[in-house]
C-alpha cells in the first residue's frame, strides 16, 4: 500500500480554504495519473511543533501507481509547486505539503532518493489519525507497531479532531 499525507494551512485565492486545497490536491495528484484507492476523513491539527501558526487541515490517501518511490515524491514535489508552495523554513506555514509516508513494506534510509517509511509518521497524531481510516491494520515497516499501538503513544499535546465533513469522493 502506497501512502501519501496531506496538509494545509495557508488559504489560497486561487484554491480557497486548507480544506479546498486538500481536496484539489487529491484531484491534481489523479490528474497526474496516480490512482486514489482510499481516502482519510479530514481531520483539523495543531502545527507541530507548537506555534502560532493557523491550524492544519490534514488527511491521507492510499494510491496505486507504477512510478517507482523517487518518481512519486518528485511528482508530490511538483504538485506542491503547482499550488504555488515554496521551501524556505522547516515547519513553515504552507498552502500545501504532500509527504511521501510508506510505499508498500519497502523500507529505504537512501540520503539520495526518500526515506521510506516517512521518518517522523510515527510521531504524528496528524498523521496517524487519518491513516487509521485508510489502512486500519497497517504496520509499520520498520517497528512492526500497529496503527492504535502507535496513536496510543503519541504525546498528549497532540492536538488533532475530525472535521465535521469527510473527503469528498
């Protein structure tokens, strides 16, 4: 299983709100011919680390696709772009921020292509939260930890709830 998180903070007048923009990524990464399988409800997260930056919408998507994992990433990459994202600061408010969190088991620390599995997902309540809804029984590659093992140790300051309307199909 293919696992992408998505994430957005900043709104945008040619996209609309976080939550808009979440979902014309979903669109945009299908019109790049990535299959979506399954889709998160969309959940409202405090930015980790703390700050005063505005809340996140987050959400993960499963997808099937045959470019290989660096192929993907610069793809998520490309999208970011498309929605007028720029890197500059680690953690900075964005309009858009497509991560890479697991491609099947395959389990990659490569300084030159991405590591696989994301190396923070396990210590994301943003994370974590929607990809229960997608992969309720997935493990991760590394550790063997279940989906609940992992959200039962996440740190209590994480702050993430359901939004009121789930992903759009």
């Amino acid at each position: 299983m293919i696992l992408i998180a998505l994430g957005s903070n900043l709104s945008s007048d040619a996209y609309g709100s976080p939550q808009d923009i979440c979902v014309a990524a979903v669109e945009a990464v299908e019109k790049h011919g990535v299959t979506v399988t399954a889709k998160s409800r969309w959940f409202r997260t405090a930015p980790v680390p703390v700050s005063d930056q505005p809340w996140f919408v987050n959400g993960v998507i499963a997808v099937e696709t045959f470019l290989p994992p660096a192929d993907l990433l610069g793809l998520l990459h490309h999208v970011e772009a498309e929605f007028g994202r720029t890197r500059t600061i680690r953690n900075e408010a964005r309009i858009l921020d497509l991560d890479l969190l697991a491609y099947d088991d395959e389990v990659s620390s490569e300084a030159s292509g991405p590591i696989i599995p994301h190396p923070r997902l396990h210590e994301r309540a943003f994370v974590l939260l929607p990809l229960a809804d997608v992969a309720p029984d997935w493990r991760h590659p590394v550790t063997g930890a279940g989906i609940a093992d992992l959200i039962s140790a996440l740190p209590a300051d994480q702050r993430a709830e359901p939004v009121a309307q789930e992903m759009e199909d």
